[in-house]
C-alpha cells in the first residue's frame, strides 16, 4: 500500500510504502471492537455515588400534620418522592471496577488493525516532519487546513518532548485535536478520531517498534521498555554472580552472628523450654 507523504504546506512530496500484512492483511472488525470496549471501559473512574434522604441537605420540618388533612402521610420534603429528594437505593460504592484486559499481542494486532482500517479510508496523513519554529496557534489551524484536516483528530508526536516541544504548545488549545506521544498510540484514540496526523519518521518507527512484535518473538526477543528491564536485572545477576565468585575464591566466610545477638536467642530459647 502506498501512501502520499505531505510537507506543512500541503504538497504531496513522496510516498510511503506500507506492507498490509504487517498490520492484519485485512481489517478484523471484532478484535478492534474488543480492543476499542476495553480501553474505553479502562477510563471510567467507578466512583459514583448518590445521597440518599439523610444525606440530602435540607430542612428536617414535617410537611403537614399525620391527620386530618386528607393527603397521604410525610415526614420531610426529603424522602424519594419529592422532587430534589434523596434515592431510595443511592450507590454507596466508593470504586467499582470496570476494568477489562486484552493479551498483549492481541492488543498489539488490534492497534496495528486499527490503522489499517484508517488508511484504507484515507484517513491518515503523514507528514515528512512535523515542527514549528515557535509555539502558533494559528501557524498549527493553517498547518491542518492545508492538509485537508477539517474534522477531530490525533496527533500522534515524537516521543522526544524536547523535539515536540513547539508543536505540543501550538496545538494544545486547538478544538477537536489531541495530542498523543506516538509509542503511546492505540486503536480507540485512533478510532474516536475522524483523522490521525503523524511524522513520517514516527510512523516508520512505530511500524517497526514494540508493536511490531505480534508472535512468540514478543516474548522470546522483547523490544521497548520490558527489553530495557531484562537486561538490567541480568546486568545485576552477573555482578552478583561474579562477587560470590570473588568471595569464594579469596575464600572469605559469612560474616558470623553478632555475640550479643547469639546470647539473647540462646536465653530466649532457654526461657521458653523453662516455661
């Protein structure tokens, strides 16, 4: 699939060739679903909470007299009846959990889907480089006006912040447009937009990153952040490794128990044999 690049002015300048397979082949419309459900269902909050009759503030005054009066029997305006009353089952649950989970590698299939599905519909814009010489509101409106982006978007930026640092600040107060850091890009944000704009720089990184890894080299081989980890804690184990093997060949002991601590075990023990 080839897809037109375009400057900040507009002009097609090249074209960048995308291999289908690599993101799908063909869009599956019920695991971008299911990926969709699970990040919106990961926002909510769970802490809602209603008042019942005794937590709604106003007067505790009895409306009328209990008889004589031919209306049906109250006490305050408050009970669930009554127009600004308290509920009669007001939620008390402080926060519910609604959160929902995907495995990895089917996450990452349905993010690279999700852009697939954009770019059959040409909705995507790639940019050959995304930056401003300062922060401008007005130079970011003209920049998605010439690249025909008349509808919501999401900008996905370079994770480089003082890279992006410009754009962050021209766009952040344009209506309809959210900014995203590109290794943080997935299949609602680019779904709950009508557009995604990206670096042509960004978009070849992140097709070939951690997103990349959709089969059992995910886990055998694994890229980003998790890569980062493995190999620290291997770096600690070869350090341990090699000081117990210092120690052993200077042939050093364990340090031995302090006496005083030693002392007051053994009198602790015989204590409690005495007992």
């Amino acid at each position: 699939m080839e897809v037109p690049v375009y400057n900040m002015q507009g002009a097609q300048v090249a074209k960048l060739n995308i291999d289908e397979s690599a993101l799908g082949g063909e869009v599956n419309a019920a695991l971008v679903k299911q990926a969709f459900v699970m990040y919106h269902a990961n926002r909510r909050q769970g802490s809602s909470r209603t008042k019942n009759r005794h937590e709604v503030e106003g007067s505790t005054r009895k409306l009328y007299k209990q008889k004589g009066t031919g209306n049906a029997r109250h006490g305050d305006k408050k009970a669930n009846l009554f127009k600004g009353g308290g509920h009669g089952h007001s939620k008390k649950r402080t926060r519910e959990d609604f959160r929902l989970t995907m495995p990895k590698k089917m996450r990452r299939k349905a993010n690279r889907n999700a852009l697939l599905a954009k770019l059959v519909d040409s909705e995507v814009r790639v940019i050959d480089d995304i930056s401003f010489s300062e922060p401008k509101t007005k130079g970011f409106q003209e920049f998605l006006e010439a690249v025909k982006v008349d509808r919501s978007a999401i900008v996905a930026l370079s994770a480089d912040e003082n890279k992006s640092r410009n754009t962050r600040l021209s766009a952040r107060n344009v209506d309809g447009v959210r900014l995203i850091r590109i290794d943080q890009l997935n299949a609602f944000e680019m779904l709950n937009h009508r557009y995604v704009v990206v670096g042509r720089t960004e978009l070849e990184g992140w097709l070939k990153g951690p997103s990349s890894q959709t089969g059992k080299d995910a886990k055998v081989s694994p890229m980003g952040r998790v890569a980062g980890e493995a190999t620290a804690v291997t770096g600690v184990k070869k350090v341990i490794r090699g000081t117990k093997a210092r120690l052993a060949a200077e042939g050093a002991k364990p340090a031995a128990k302090p006496a005083a601590k030693a002392a007051g075990k053994s009198a602790a023990k015989k204590g409690e044999v005495t007992k």
